[in-house]
C-alpha cells in the first residue's frame, strides 16, 4: 500500500487479517519515503496515490497495479485473485426467485435496481459486472437484485413491458412510488453506474408500472426470510408530578378539581 497518510489504515489492518498466511502485507508512506515510492512509479508508471501494488513470489515476476477504488470490498476482491480465503461476508447478488424476495429485498429499498438475465454461463460473468457498480458507487440508495427471464416472462411483461432478451437488462424500480426506468445502452459497469445517476438528477425519466400495481412474482415458495422489524424501545415511566404548594399557609391539592384549605 503506498498511502499519503502517517498511520497505518485500519481498512489495511482488516485486510491483513483477512489474508492472514496467504499475502504478506507492507506499507510505503509516501510522506517519508519518497525516493521508494519514485523507484516504483518507475516501474509502475499507472501507480497513483494513494495505491496498491501486489507483488508475486519471486523475483522476476511483474507485479499487478491495483487502480480502483481505495476501499475495502472492492480491494479485498482484487486480492482474492491472488489467494483464496473463507470469506463469510463475500459479496452476492440475490435473486427475485419469489414475492417473498421482493419484498425481502426491494420492500424498504428506495430504489431497486433489477437485472433481468439468463440463469446460464454468463451469469457469473454479469453478476461481476453488477458487483463493480455496487461496489464503485460513493452512495447507498440502490438495492441490487436479479431476474430469471425464463422463470419469471409474465412478472416481467405485466410489470415493465419487457420480454427476455439474449443480453441482461436493467430496470430500476420505486415500490413506493410504483414507478420504474430501463436503462438503455450497453451492459458495462461504466453505462450502468451512469444511468443510474442520471435516474437519481432526472436525466432518464420514470413511468408508471405498466400494471396498476406491481405484480406478484411467480412461484408459490417463500425462499426469502423477511427482515425482523426493530422492536420498539420501551419509554420510561414519569414520576407523577408534585403538589404545589402555596405561600402564606394555604396549600392546594392538584386533581380533576381544585381544593384550597386555610389555616
């Protein structure tokens, strides 16, 4: 890691635990060592930083240059290209397999953006271009999931007015507002993650579900858990309030009606 700050990241520090006995983990502070970092601009001439330079065992072996963004699931993602780890909190991209994944996964989005593909070998391959769009965006307002065009033909034509393609398509969906945008262009990271900021500025305009509402998905299973809802905290109990008392030897009692008493 060649970084601009004075102490060691703690994002570093996770990850180094993460690979711990599979990558060996150093750091250059660009700072101090200024004459290291300008060996390896050399020879790494796309290094910026702050950045991430991996190193394979050996000394004639070219490392690779990291260039995306300096955070922790997308660079733990890099290096898992160069050692496998148990990693219970892999990346994944659900599937609408049911109404109860919809609403499992789409219910509380603010927006939902739908992948409707092919279950075939380019799956995997589609799935990644999604996780780099997830995982690059700085904001957290989309909830990303797919479609199986062939189980679910009629969910897709009632609700957005599409029929299944031989490439993926995106629709962006608003389960509160009941309205949706397909995003036009080529499937790339770099289109989707545009369109999907021009959705937000009003750039692509939204319509109206095609259906009056949102259709159920096919399929009578419930593969999705919903979400528990938060318990409501339990408000503390108020002391009942004080009598007040009055000067000069009168008090009075405070209750559905007014009693005073004299001395």
């Amino acid at each position: 890691l060649f970084t601009k700050s004075g102490s060691t990241p703690v994002m570093w520090k996770a990850l180094s635990m993460l690979f711990k006995d599979a990558i060996a983990f150093g750091e250059v502070k660009a700072k101090k060592e200024k004459d290291l970092l300008e060996q390896y601009q050399k020879d790494y001439p796309e290094l910026q930083v702050p950045g991430i330079v991996v190193l394979p065992e050996g000394e004639t072996s070219k490392g690779e240059v990291y260039g995306g963004s300096i955070k922790l699931s997308p660079i733990k993602n890099f290096l898992k290209r160069f050692a496998e780890i148990d990693d219970p909190d892999a990346w994944n991209l659900p599937e609408l397999a049911d109404e109860s994944c919809m609403q499992a996964h789409c219910g509380s989005a603010a927006l939902c953006a739908i992948v409707a593909m092919a279950n075939d070998k380019s799956l995997t391959q589609n799935k990644q271009i999604i996780q780099q769009v997830e995982e690059g965006r700085d904001d957290s307002l989309f909830k990303f999931a797919w479609i199986d065009t062939a189980k679910q033909q009629k969910f897709l034509k009632s609700a957005f007015g599409i029929v299944p393609q031989d490439y993926p398509q995106v629709v962006v969906l608003s389960m509160r507002k009941k309205r949706f945008a397909t995003i036009i262009g080529s499937f790339s990271a770099d289109n989707i993650d545009r369109s999907l900021t021009r959705v937000l500025r009003g750039g692509i305009k939204t319509a109206p579900l095609v259906s009056k509402g949102l259709p159920k998905l096919e399929g009578n299973t419930k593969k999705c858990k919903a979400k528990p809802k938060p318990k409501p905290q339990a408000q503390p109990k108020r002391a009942p309030p004080k009598q007040k008392k009055t000067s000069g030897g009168s008090k009075s009692t405070i209750g559905a009606s007014v009693q005073l008493t004299s001395q």
